[in-house]
C-alpha cells in the first residue's frame, strides 16, 4: 500500500509538471519524498481546487490511489474538476539557453555535480537537461529561462527527486525542475517536449544501451 | 493567557510564530507562508507551515507545537496534522553566522533601496531598515548561501505580513532574493534576529516629505542602530513560550522600542554603538539640498568595508567591553554637548535647526546633560515645524537616533517649507 501511494502520487506530481508553479511543485515532490503523504494528501487536493487544475481520468485514478488512503478529504477530492484533454504545454524546450549564449547544461558546474552523484548509479539511467522557456511569456519582466532535469530510474523515483532537488537548491535554484520517470512511463507532452530537445549529462547503471527508458513509445 | 492571545488578531499570531521559526525553516517556506499570509490565505500558510515542519523533521518545543495546534484550529485545517509534528524541548537548535560581507561579497544592502522605495513609501509605519548576509543554510531543503536578511521594524501602525509580502515582492521583482524579516517595535525579539542585527547594515529611510515614515519620535528606541564594530556572530535559538508570545503583543508599550535586547539594556546603550557617535550629528547639521516633494529614501554612508573576522564565533569580550564603550560614549556625549552650548542661536540657525535654537535658548533643557545623557523623553512634536515641546526634551535624532528626523529638520532649514504636518499646525 505504502509504496504503491507513493509511486502514484510520484505519477500523479509528475504528471502535474508544467501545470503547477514550479514554486510548489517542488516541494510537494520534496515532501513525497520525505514520506509526508498525509500532508499531500490534504495540502494538494486544496491546491488543486485554489488554483484551479484539473485532472484527467487517469490522474484522478493516481490521485485516489495516492491519497485517499492517507486521509484525503473526499469532498475536495470530488470538486477537482476533470479535463478530458490536456491544455497545451505552456513551454518550449531547447538544448542550451537560448538567451545566455554558452550556457549549456553539459560543462557546467550542475553537470560535474550531477555526474559525480549519479554516473553508475543502480537504477538510474539516463540523466539528461534541457531549457525551459514560456510559450507565451507574460510580457512583463524578464522572460525566464530555467534548467529541466530529465532521469530515468528503474526506483526510488519520489527519494531521487528529493535528493536531486535538494543538490540543485543547495548551489541556487530555488525552484528546481526535476523530472524523475519510472521505466516504462508514458510521458504527457510536457516530458515529450522536454526529452525530445534535452541534452545527455551522464548515465547510471541501470541504462546500457543509451536510449532514454521514459522516451519509448 | 489565553485571553490574551485571543485579543492578538490571527495574522499576527501566525506572522509572530513565522519570526520565531525563522532560520529553522528554509527561507522559501516561510517567504511562502507570509505571501498566503498576506494575501488571507491563513488556512494554506499555517498548513505549508506544518507539512514543513513534519517533512523536514524539524523539531518544536511543546509549548511551540501547543501554538501550532492553536493556529491550526484557528484556520480550520486538520489538527490530524499537528501530532506529526516532532517534539523535542531539548533538540539542539540551528547555530547561524550573520555578516555583512565576506572577501568580494557585495554589501547586503546593495540594491535594496531601488527595489524597495517605491513600497517603502506606501507601506505605513515602517521605522528602520537593516539588512546582512546569513552564511548558514536554514532549514532542510535549504536554499544557496549566503541567503541575504532584510530586517524591517514597523511601528504600531504599520502591518507586518502586509510588509513582509510587499518587501519581498518588491526585492524579487529586482532581482534580489532575499528572507524579509518583519518585526513590530516594542516586542521582543528571537536571538536569530537579535544576532541578525547585530551585525546587520543600517539602511537609512530619508524622510523629505514627512509622510510615511512618522514614527512620532518613538524609534528612538528603536534597536536598528547602525551596526557596531561588523562581527560575524553565531547564535542558537530561544525556544518560543505561547504564553510570554501572547503576552508580549497584549501588553507591550510599543513607544519602547525592546527589540534587541542585547543593545537596549538601557539608555545609554540603547544610543550606543556607533563607531564614531559624533557623526550622525555632524551629518545632520550639514545644510543638504534636495527636493522635498516626495519621499525618499537614501542608503546609509558608505561604511568602511567592514574587515570581517573569520567567522568568528560570539565574542565574549563584547559585553565586557560594553561599560568603556559606554563611557567613551558619555565622554563623547559630553564634548558634543558643550559645543552645542558654545554655539550661538544664529549659527545654529543656520542650519535650520529650530529644535536647537529653542535647545539653547532653555537654560533648562541643558539640565538632564549633567547626567551626560539626555533622560526626558522625545516629544513627537518635533515632526510639528520641528519644536520641542519643553525644557530638558531631547531628540533623538540629535545622537543616535533615526536618521529620517534630521533630515526632516534639515530640509526644513534648506527649503524654507516646515515638514509635512507641521504646516497643519
């Protein structure tokens, strides 16, 4: 039951990315992964409702797997409203930073760090970066740019995410983008797009052949 | 006890218990929890503010987590909650290094003007403003290091989620990441910001206009006092008492300015540690001319760069060192005054400085000089066309005190125009 909730709700957040500020999603992944699944399970359906995100069939399935069993409030549960299709990406993917000429991901600081970490590592396999900009920027301010971590790993996706959040909030970001995707998950256009205009980092142990696990169809 | 909490708005206690979990949470929690906060989102603040706590395994004492429990119920939210939440009144707290600089650190206050004056000059009531480098990580998914510190006192008038909201809004739109830390002259404060000020950057709010940062003499008491010799200090922290938190905000005289303790032991003290205390009065009895259409807002001169010890832990010979400092002070204090009396009405008049004047016309207002310090209490009327209301009243603004009150004086001199209200009689 327990691991079962936590790789739904992992499911269920990563599905949830590029439709939720990177602000909180981060931190309900850090949160997943420090096992607060209660907390989840009555902070996301509120926020869910508060910025009014709703789900498709399958991610109300992740979403009761995930959560009902740790107490969610069924009545919020019953007000998310369901989406039959998904909006579109709100994002366009590049392999460097396109604004910051020689900004790329493969070289710099982040890169040495995450090879460090992750090269050889049992299950985890590809680990790859792309950059992040809006669709449709809202014109004012500066158009940010932000850094998309890609990794497959074959478990502990929700630990994964925690710990590479943490190392990328410890040297700066503060909003971390990290897309942990279990073997064999289909990813929603929003990880499609980000795969397909990502850059390889390193590779664990668990990926001999080179092929990005998540990007099979 | 609970009476007294009861009278304390809700806001409040849940900005209140945000200070004191402050460098225990990391800085995006709270910087969050204060947005939901000031937006009236209570319910979502105080559940951010738990599920952090339980995820990060942060430990409360009890009478913290009784608070918490308090809150949740407040707001409505699942009291399920709480009872995750680790207790442990004897768990050893964060240890912090505050400074203002390291090697080719910026100052931690560059930048914070530009990005703030335009809040600063809407937001009521704000009294002082520092700002310092934390050098230690806060919190379990701690952010970058060094996190910069912005301190803010507001007076009684003043809202402090709203100004914590607004500042930090303000800060990020420029740029500038920063934990904004809003406190409410006259309450107490933790040792992470009593020790976060201690070595924090004074940033000095110029008043031109009179309007908006009339703190009515009472920042005299004001703990922001520019910064003592920079030291990196290390503190732990106070545990949070509910009671003595829902007293202090009941009770508390706000014209007392108590919120560093540390600094304000007494008097004396309180206007003490200025490198060089005749400076500030020198400063102000420079004619300056600028417009005084509208209110502005101007950093503190330049400091030396401070020569940082390396990190060094609390220095113990500080507080011994107090009482010469002290009488350095006094001696100082004394030498200031007698050149005062020498000076004649007409010189002081040309500087403007009708408070002085009417100082030196008063054979009694040199009387409470005997004691070397000036006891009376600041009249709020020198913002009315800059006059003392009695014999032996002493300004603050004269030694130590905020800044903005001798640059209203000034302005009034330079100009010619009395300062905002003083003209409405």
């Amino acid at each position: 039951m327990g691991e079962a909730a936590e790789l739904a709700c992992h499911e269920l957040l990563l599905s949830l990315a590029g439709r939720l500020p990177d602000r909180q999603l981060w931190r309900f992944r850090d949160w997943l992964a420090a096992g607060a699944l209660s907390e989840l399970s009555h902070v996301l359906p509120l926020t869910l409702l508060r910025e009014r995100v709703g789900l498709l069939d399958d991610e109300f399935r992740l979403l009761d797997a995930a959560l009902r069993p740790h107490g969610a409030d069924m009545g919020l549960l019953s007000s998310i409203r369901e989406l039959y299709e998904l909006p579109e990406v709100g994002y366009v993917f590049h392999e460097h930073d396109s604004d910051n000429v020689g900004r790329n991901s493969l070289g710099d600081q982040l890169a040495v760090l995450l090879a460090a970490l992750l090269r050889g590592r049992p299950a985890v396999g590809e680990v790859r970066a792309t950059w992040r900009r809006a669709r449709h920027p809202s014109g004012r301010g500066v158009v940010e740019v932000r850094r998309v971590l890609l990794v497959t790993a074959t478990a502990d996706h929700a630990a994964l995410t925690g710990e590479l959040q943490r190392v990328q909030r410890a040297v700066g970001e503060s909003d971390p983008c990290v897309e942990v995707l279990p073997v064999g998950y289909v990813p929603l256009p929003y990880h499609r797009a980000a795969l397909a205009a990502s850059e390889l980092l390193c590779v664990g142990a668990e990926n001999p052949y080179g092929q990005m696990v998540g990007s099979a169809r | 006890m609970a009476e007294s909490s009861d009278r304390i708005a809700l806001p409040i206690r849940v900005h209140d218990f945000l200070l004191a979990l402050a460098g225990r949470i990391d800085d995006d929690a709270l910087t969050d929890a204060r947005e939901l906060l000031a937006v009236a989102e209570l319910d979502r603040a105080v559940d951010l503010l738990t599920a952090s706590l339980v995820a990060g395994r942060i430990p409360l004492s009890a009478d913290e987590r009784d608070e918490l429990r308090t809150l949740v119920d407040a707001v409505r939210s699942a009291p399920a909650l709480v009872d995750r939440v680790i207790v442990n009144d004897n768990a050893l707290l964060p240890r912090h290094r505050f400074t203002t600089g390291v090697m080719d650190d910026p100052a931690p206050d560059t930048g914070v003007l530009d990005a703030i004056g335009r809040v600063i000059e809407v937001l009521p009531d704000i009294r002082a403003l520092s700002c310092v480098w934390r050098a230690t990580p806060a919190g379990v998914p701690a952010g970058p290091v060094p996190q910069r510190v912005v301190l803010v006192e507001t007076g009684p008038d003043g809202f402090a989620p709203s100004t914590a909201y607004r500042v930090e809004q303000s800060l990020r739109r420029a740029g500038i990441r920063a934990s904004v830390e809003v406190i409410q002259a006259g309450t107490d404060v933790t040792e992470y910001h009593a020790d976060a000020l201690a070595v924090s950057r004074r940033v000095q709010l110029r008043q031109v206009s009179g309007r908006g940062h009339d703190a009515n003499g009472e920042s005299g008491g004001s703990l922001f006092t520019d910064s003592p010799t920079p030291r990196t200090v290390t503190s732990t922290r106070r545990r949070y008492a509910t009671g003595a938190h829902a007293e202090k905000r009941s009770t508390v005289d706000a014209s007392t300015g108590r919120w560093q303790p540390r600094i304000a032991h007494d008097e004396a003290t309180a206007a003490e540690p200025e490198p060089d205390p005749v400076k500030p009065y020198e400063a102000a009895a420079q004619p300056v001319a600028e417009p005084a259409s509208h209110v502005a807002v101007a950093p503190v001169e330049p400091e030396p760069a401070p020569a940082l010890p390396e990190l060094a832990l609390p220095e113990p010979a500080a507080d011994a060192d107090l009482s010469s400092r002290e009488r350095e002070l006094l001696r100082q204090l004394h030498q200031e005054l007698a050149k005062r009396e020498g000076e004649s009405p007409e010189e002081t008049g040309t500087n403007g400085w009708t408070g002085h004047q009417r100082h030196s016309a008063d054979p009694t207002a040199t009387s409470p000089e005997v004691n070397g310090f000036p006891s009376a209490e600041f009249n709020s009327g020198t913002d009315n066309g800059g006059q003392f209301s009695g014999g032996g009243e002493f300004n603050p603004g004269d030694f130590g005190g905020p800044a903005w009150h001798q640059s209203t004086t000034e302005q009034t001199a330079v100009n010619g125009i009395p300062p905002y209200g003083g003209a409405q009689g």
